[in-house]
C-alpha cells in the first residue's frame, strides 16, 4: 500500500457515510486481568470490535470504550414515478 492511500481510502469511506458505533464496558476491580482481556478478545473477534480508549480509575474499575465502523446502506431500487 502507498503511503498516500491510507487518507484517500478515509476520505472515501467518510463520503459514503461511514461512521463508528461505539459501546463502552465498565469492568468492576474484582474483575481478574485475563478475564478482562478474555472478554475484550471475544467482543474482538466474534463483534468485531476494537479499542478506542481505556482508563483505569483509582479505585480499581475500568472503563473501557471500544468501537466498530458502520456503513449506511444506499438504496439500489430506481424510484419509480
């Protein structure tokens, strides 16, 4: 891939109308750290899923924001009139 690709296929996908949904987890301190990361794996692969942002609070909890692109869909039907 050329270097200059990357923000051509970006500004393409923003023309169609290509945003991101966003789901954010909240992951209490009793929470072990591999049953965290095995959660996160599963929302990967099986939602298709990825990290936006994670923050750890001092108490403990995590806040973790993940997001996936969504496109909308345009019509192929021609109106008829």
């Amino acid at each position: 891939m050329a270097i200059g690709q990357t923000g051509t296929k970006r500004k393409d996908w923003v023309a169609v109308g290509g945003q991101y949904e966003y789901r954010v987890l909240t992951i209490p301190r009793s929470t072990s750290r591999g049953d965290a990361s095995r959660m996160l794996t599963e929302h990967a692969e099986y939602g298709r899923w990825e990290l936006a942002r994670s923050v750890i609070y001092v108490g403990g909890e995590r806040k973790v924001w993940l997001r996936r692109k969504t496109l909308r869909v345009r019509s192929t039907l021609q109106e008829t009139t």
